[in-house]
C-alpha cells in the first residue's frame, strides 16, 4: 500500500505536468471512486477549473483548483496514477481530460482508491486534522512530544500506535519496520514500556526511513508505480522490511518475520529486544 514516500513521488513527478492546466472534461467510470457523491456531479464540479496547486497531506494527493474545490485523492492499496496512458488503460477508472490535451488516468485492479470533493479549504482542512496527525517531515510539528503523548499509558504494540494515522501521518507497514530498526525498539513493545531515551531516536529515524523512501522514488513491492509506470527502487534498501531469515545490517543476526498490528512485521530481536511477553495481539511467523 503507498504511504508517504510513494505519495510524494507521484506528488512530484504530477505537479509540473497538472499545476496551472485546467480540466477541460473529466470521466468517473466508477462510481464506488467517488461516492456517495454522484460521479456526474464531480465531472461537473471540476470541469472547467484550473488545478493551482498539487498538494499533500499524509497519503493523501489534495488537486486545489481555481474557485476554491479541493479534490483529496487516495490510493488505498493498489491506486496508480497514470500520466498519458492510453484510453483504456489497465484498471483505469477516471481519466482527467487537460487543456494542453495531455490526459492523466487514476488506475485501480482492487478498486478501494478514492476521489473526495470538498467545497473549500477549510472544509479540507478540517477534514485532514479530524483524521491525521502532524507531518513528519514538518520538524516545528512532528516534535518527540508528539510521540511521548501517543505512548503514554498505552498497552498497544508501539508499532500499531505509529500506524495510527492520527499519531504520524503518512506511515504505513514499510516505515514503521524501517523506523522501530533503526531506533532499537521492538514493534511489539507496549507503547508504555518505550524508553524516554528512544522516543527522539524513533522520531529521528521515523524522519530518516521516510526521506529515504523519496530519495528512491517509493517501493515497489505491489502495485505501486510511478507516473510513467516505472517502479520505485526503495525496495532495494530495506534494512528488515520483507528480510526474514536474512542478517541483520547490523549485527548479522537472522531478522524474523512476526505479525503485529494485524500487519506482516521484520524485526532484529538482538538490535530491537522483545518484551519479556510478546501481547497476545503479536506472534511469531515461520
Ligand atoms: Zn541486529
């Protein structure tokens, strides 16, 4: 599933092609992309405007457009945007028709990707905040407190408490394996139990593994591709995500595969040491 990084690199490679064109027609083939608003009525409401701005917050792309609408696109599990496809792509669902007759289509195999109008920014804005927590990348906000007040009095694995998207938002299974790694700390430790002393290591390298995953244009582990379809390489530079039974970067030992959180989890037990007991949410995986 795209979380942060991934997000971002579309971001990037969209903006230059979409800021300042104008949505000259727009098709929604699908309806579950946009509901419970009527595909119709979204055509109508963007049609005719320019896009400003191409923004984000959390996995979300926002497309801000002249007259105020503010269109929050989400790419779930195996959302892709494709930048010039041709009519009929694979999975396509919307296409987006712009005024210098370039096209963009949002394509989508399992069909959980979204498309959300809100009338105006502060409406957008009051969306987002209900649901996310700070920015990551944004060092005035994503500050140690922000972690210390997430983990207090908490039973819940640490690593289910930073893929609460109100805690952090953009991190998703990847980061949170990469961050736990490389600030020592087990994914199945009760938020409680995290050290004082590991909370501004776990922000830093929360900080580290996302800025990472941008500079190797996302991982391309499922569906995840990038505006002209090529695949994102951060995949390559894993330190435990998808690594069971491989050594540890750092100490050579075996990285074991568990799950916690509900969610597929790697781990180095020698450089991230278990609880004494694993919560019965969290077990070990061949
Ligand atoms: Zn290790």
């Amino acid at each position: 599933m795209p979380e942060l990084p991934e997000v971002e690199t579309v971001r990037r490679q969209l903006a230059p092609h979409v800021e300042g064109r104008t949505i000259t027609a727009m098709r929604i083939d699908d309806g579950r992309w946009c509901a419970p608003q009527e595909p119709g009525e979204v055509e109508d409401a963007l049609t005719g405007h320019r896009i400003d701005a191409l923004g984000r917050r959390g996995k979300h792309l926002i497309f801000s457009l002249s007259g105020g609408a503010q269109l929050l696109v989400h790419l779930r599990m195996t959302g892709i945007l494709l930048w010039e496809a041709e009519e009929g792509a694979p999975y396509e669902r919307v296409r987006f028709f712009l005024d210098d007759e370039h096209a963009l289509a949002f394509c989508d195999p399992r069909r959980f990707g979204t498309g959300l109008l809100l009338p105006d920014e502060a409406t957008r804005d009051a969306y987002l905040d209900e649901r996310l927590g700070p920015e990551p990348l944004d060092p005035a906000t994503f500050t140690p407190d922000v972690l210390r007040r997430a983990f207090k009095g908490r039973e819940a694995p640490v690593k289910g408490i930073i893929l609460d998207q109100r805690t952090v938002a953009g991190v998703g299974n990847i980061y949170a394996d990469e961050a736990l790694f490389r600030a020592g700390i087990h994914p199945a430790r009760p938020g409680r139990m995290v050290q004082a002393a590991q909370i501004e290591p776990l922000r830093d390298g929360i900080i580290e593994a996302l800025e990472l995953g941008i500079d190797g244009g996302g991982a391309s582990i499922d569906d995840f591709r990038h505006l002209d379809g090529a695949r994102g390489s951060f995949q390559d530079d894993f330190l435990v995500h998808r690594r069971a039974g491989l050594p540890c970067p750092d100490c050579g030992a075996e990285i074991r595969k568990m799950v916690v959180a509900g969610r597929g989890t790697y781990a180095c037990e020698v450089c991230q040491p278990p609880p004494r007991k694993l919560p019965r949410s969290a077990r070990y995986l061949p």
